[in-house]
C-alpha cells in the first residue's frame, strides 16, 4: 500500500496548519472556494459577511484571507480598513480580493492579489499558493 505525503506547500509550510479564511456572502462560491481548499489539505475558515468575519477573526489567526469585494453591510474595502485596525497592522494576514468588478489601479495596502470572477479553480489555487509563499 502507498502512503500519500502531507501535503505541503512549495514553501515547506504543512497545509493542515495553514489557515485560509474566506469572506463570502454567495453560498455557492464561498462553498467551492472552501471545498477547493480543504480538498488540498488547507484549513478554512468563512464568513458571511465582513461584520461576521471581524469578530471571528479576533478570535483565530488567518495565514491568508479571500475577500469579496461587494459584500452586504460592511463592503470588502470598509473590512480592509477595520480589520487593520482593530489588529493594529500586527500579525495581519494577506489578502487577495474576489470581485466581478475591475480592480482600481492601486490596491489597498495589504492587499496581495486580485481574483476576476468567474475565476478558474487552478488560478485560485495558484494565487493562494503564491501568496503564502511571498508573504
């Protein structure tokens, strides 16, 4: 019998330590992202809504976020800039936006990446990859 490898990153991070936590209000998507994940040996965490995700992320510490830009209440840019500060800028996890929308030219301090949607699973998984490794 062959015995599958931990998963690891290419980096040499262990997967199943690696939190990767997901800001989505459409269901559909928060739970391919989140299975697209977790089907590669990360750990996740999802919020529906920015407000949600602020008060759970006092809570746990994220390696990387994906947030939605357009989201109910609170939008993606207000959580950038609460989030910040509610964390002071310490232990501040990177984060790469998911939106339909076109980016703005320049991106908010802390943002990493930028996912076009519809987005490709293997670009998501590229770009989280990425991500992780660089910051």
């Amino acid at each position: 019998m062959i015995e599958s490898l931990p998963s690891r990153t290419s980096f040499g991070r262990n997967r199943a330590s690696t939190l990767v936590f997901v800001i989505e209000d459409e269901d559909a998507i928060r739970k391919l992202v989140q299975d697209t994940l977790e089907g590669e040996g990360y750990r996740v965490g999802s919020a529906r809504s920015a407000e949600d995700a602020i008060v759970m992320l006092d809570q746990i510490s994220a390696s990387l976020i994906l947030l939605d830009l357009r989201l109910p209440g609170m939008d993606g840019f207000a959580f950038i800039n609460a989030y910040r500060a509610r964390k002071n800028s310490v232990n501040v996890a990177p984060i790469i936006l998911m939106s339909a929308l076109r980016p703005r030219e320049e991106l908010p301090e802390g943002v990493v990446g930028y996912l076009r949607k519809p987005f490709d699973l293997d670009d998501l998984l590229s770009r989280v990859e990425h991500a992780l490794a660089t910051y």
